[in-house]
C-alpha cells in the first residue's frame, strides 16, 4: 500500500510523467509522447524546435511532423542530465520513437530522477542545452548500453528478480535477487566462489558468453561467463 501511495503521489505531482510498478521489483518512468493532448500535447516541444534551429534545420517536415523530439532523443536528454550521478548506471533505457521509458529496480532513485528532470525540462533555455549536448554524445552511449548488455551486470539490471547460475571461468555462483539487488547497488564487494573471495566489480564486469532461461522455471537463468578485462573506455553514462 505505501508503494501504490507513493506512485499516486509522484503521479499526480509530475505529469504528465507517471511511474509503473511491475510486481516484479523493477519501476518504470515513463513519458507516452505519442498519447500526450491537452495542455501537455506539445510538451517541452520548443526546446527541441530550438535545438533544430541551431543546427540550420526546420522545425517540421513538408507534411507537418516535428523534425526532433522523439523518444531517442528525450534518453540522449536524460543521460545528459545525470550523466555525473552515479544512479545513472542503475538506469535501463527502452525508449522508441513514441516515447521516453527507463527502468530502476530501486523506487528512491527513480522517483529521484523523475522529479529533477521534469524541472529540467521544463525549463527552455537550460533544456535546450542539455538536448543539444546529449544529442552529440548520443552515439556514444548506444554504444555503451550495447556493451553493458554484453556483461553480468547488464543481464542482472535487465532480470532483477530472477535466480542466476553463473558458470565463470573460476567457479560456480548462484544469485538470488536480494543477492542481485546488493551487488548492483554496490552493498557488497566481494563474492564467494568456490570458497574463494572475488571483487564483486570483476563478476559484474565479465562478458557473458551464453544464457538460457530454463524451460520449466521462467525466473531461472543459466549464464556462463568469460575472463574480466578492464574496460577499454570510459563510462559516460
């Protein structure tokens, strides 16, 4: 019941962004630009016509359409936003054209980051920074999220709530969802496998060579992993 009066709340105080409970540990955030009318039709539209004008681009096609302000671009706005937070690592994207949505298994952050980018968007001038800045490094966090997938932490992040079997180089781990929650939110450091003590950092960050959901038990998953390597780049999400 406190979470259900939680969500109403925040719903109702930040329209038209409203936040959805899975049931299954996860929260999303979420802006349905295509659904948005009224007073929010055209919702923080003139800091994206602004961006347009500043790269020699018109605001609107031949037949109408807005040129920018599509759900990509709302996420290049929002990783810019936060991009020194470190919360915004917590965050999954699963944007399309027709809106903006990102995931969090921890309803604090979610709420957090949902509060402060509505004041950042609703102010032009400041928005239209951030839009024209994150527009530029957008590529480079497609690439990002791409890796991110790639390793344990991204599959963590992406199946909170699931049970993982972890066949790595060293051992055998078995991951419960509370075992999941405190490693993504960096509560413990260290894992056990095979009585031995590993950074949790190295377990996260190893590429994940297979995965399999069982076939019996859909909150099952087997994963093998390779070796950790440092990261050849720089994290700027």
């Amino acid at each position: 019941m406190e979470t259900t009066r939680r969500l109403n709340e925040f719903n109702i105080e930040n329209r038209p962004f409203y936040i959805v409970d899975h049931d299954d540990g996860t929260y999303t955030l979420c802006l349905p630009l295509d659904l948005l009318n009224g007073q929010y039709a055209d919702y923080c539209q003139t800091a994206f016509d602004n961006y347009a004008k500043s790269i020699g681009e018109p605001t609107t096609t031949p037949i109408g359409l807005k040129t920018h302000g599509n759900g990509y671009e709302w996420e290049a706005a929002f990783r810019q936003a936060f991009r020194n937070d470190p919360n915004i690592s917590r965050v999954l994207f699963d944007c399309e054209a027709g809106g903006f949505f990102c995931s969090c298994d921890d309803l604090d952050i979610l709420e957090d980051f949902g509060i402060r980018f509505k004041d950042v968007c609703e102010d032009t001038d400041r928005f239209t920074e951030v839009i024209t800045e994150g527009i530029q490094f957008q590529e480079a966090w497609e690439k990002e999220q791409e890796q991110l997938m790639k390793t344990v932490r991204g599959q963590l992040m992406k199946h909170p709530s699931a049970v993982f079997e972890i066949k790595t180089p060293d051992g055998d781990i078995r991951l419960n969802p509370h075992n999941i929650k405190m490693l993504l939110s960096g509560e413990i450091n260290t894992v056990v496998i095979d009585d031995c003590n590993y950074a949790a950092f190295k377990l996260l960050n190893q590429e994940v060579e297979a995965m399999q959901t069982d076939i019996f038990d859909g909150s099952l998953i087997r994963m093998k992993t390779g070796g950790y390597e440092e990261p050849d780049f720089e994290m700027t999400m």
